[in-house]
C-alpha cells in the first residue's frame, strides 16, 4: 500500500500495479473501500491479463487519511481525479460501482481527454438527492437540516450509515442528471434487477439522459446490490475489456 497527498492536502492509500495500457482504475462506493470483493477481482484479472490497474480509498474511507462523516461528493471526486492525474499516464478506463458511478461521471466531465471508457456497476449518479434526499419525510429533513445529521441502519456493516446536511448539499453542486452529459468513450452500465438500494430506474434514466457513440446496459435477473457473484464478476471483467483495447 502507498499514499498519495492530493492538492487538497488529503492523504490518499492506493495499490497500483504495472502494465499495459488503457489502464484501470476503480472507484469505490459510499463507505466501502479499495479491499472490496470486486475491488480484489478485478486486481487479478488485470494481473493476469497484464493490465494497469489502480485502486483507491477516497478519503475518510478505508485507509486514506480523514473523517467519513466530513467528506462530501466533490471531496471524493477531486480525490478520484487527483489519483487519475498524479498516478497514471494516458486515457484509463474508470470503473465505478455505486456511488463510484457517479465519481466516475464527474471524472469524465471534467477530465474526459484521460477516459479510454467507463463501467458503471449499479451507478447511483444524484443518489444524495434522489434517494437519500427523496427518501426522507418532512420529520427527517427538518432534523437533518436542524441537526446538521441522521443516522440510517445499514445492510452492509453493524455501524450506521451517517447522512449530513453537507453531503446533501455538495451533492447538489455536483449532479450530473440535471445538465447535457456527454460521454464520447465506449460505456458499458450493469444492474442487478433485485438491487434494493439503487432502482433500476436509475440506471434507465442514465441510460436515457447520457450522450455517446456507444452506451450499453444490461440488466442481471436477480443480482443485487452487492453484484459479486462469480457470474456478475465475470461479467464486469468482460465489460472492461469490450470498452478498452490495450495500447501496447
């Protein structure tokens, strides 16, 4: 494991791993970290395949330096181009599940002359706004915005999920559903139909709001959220190879 200080001053853990190129790099969801099951995976498909490949803990998250409860989605996402500038060379191909999806689209609006392609695994682009923010009864935004927090259980660890009024409104500075979102790169969207935490709405509605040559999803009968299965690994693997073709 290495560490990266970014402009910011954040103190960023990555593992990089040499190859050839389009590199990969993977971006993680809200509160997971880079030693995640598809994190892992696709570190040894590119070994075997000879790929480049990064991964990443944006701050407060695993390793990285931080609290989780300051950070925010431009905090995460200037981490994620940070790491893109400072640790690879050339176009990559950004692979962002959950809330990586939607780091990903911002990485590639703001830098797209470094994005070779990009995988979405159960992308949730505005999920601030559209699902936490949406979600919420006047009773909980009230305390959110008077308490300046709210605590929600959470199926993926004992501790709850902690959703602050800033996350709610440095999302909105960062939506990407609201404006024109070209995306001139091959793009490949995988969703789980029994995904109880991002609809597949969701990923309909990118699909339909998105601009490019080559936008594709497809839609896995009943995998969920996680979408780590074997079959669903292999499937994210295939889908980083259709979008990119190595350089060397």
């Amino acid at each position: 494991m290495e560490f990266l200080t970014t402009p910011a001053g954040r103190r960023i853990a990555f593992r990089r791993r040499a190859g050839q190129g389009p590199g990969v790099v993977f971006l993680g969801g809200f509160k997971s970290d880079m030693e995640g099951t598809k994190a892992q995976a696709l570190d040894a498909w590119a070994a075997a395949a000879g790929r480049a490949f990064l991964r990443f803990d944006y701050s407060g998250h695993g390793s990285s330096a931080g609290a989780f409860e300051a950070g925010a989605i431009g905090d995460w996402a200037a981490d994620a181009m940070a790491v893109v500038a400072a640790l690879t060379t050339g176009p990559q191909v950004l692979v962002g599940s959950s809330m990586g999806g939607w780091i990903a689209l911002l990485v590639a609006r703001a830098m797209p002359a470094r994005v070779a392609g990009l995988v979405g695994i159960a992308a949730a682009p505005d999920f601030t706004e559209d699902l936490i923010w949406a979600g919420m009864g006047a009773d909980d935004r009230a305390r959110l915005w008077a308490e300046g927090r709210i605590e929600r259980p959470s199926d993926y660890a004992d501790a709850p999920y902690v959703y602050t009024r800033r996350l709610i409104e440095d999302g909105r500075r960062h939506l990407v559903l609201r404006a024109p979102l070209p995306l001139p790169f091959p793009v490949r969207l995988l969703q789980g139909t029994a995904d109880a935490d991002v609809p597949v709405d969701v990923a309909l509605r990118l699909l339909a709001h998105a601009t490019g040559p080559d936008i594709r999803l497809m839609l896995v009968k009943g995998a969920d959220h996680r979408f780590s299965t074997p079959d669903c690994l292999r499937l994210i693997e295939t889908a980083v190879a259709e979008v990119s073709q190595p350089d060397g």
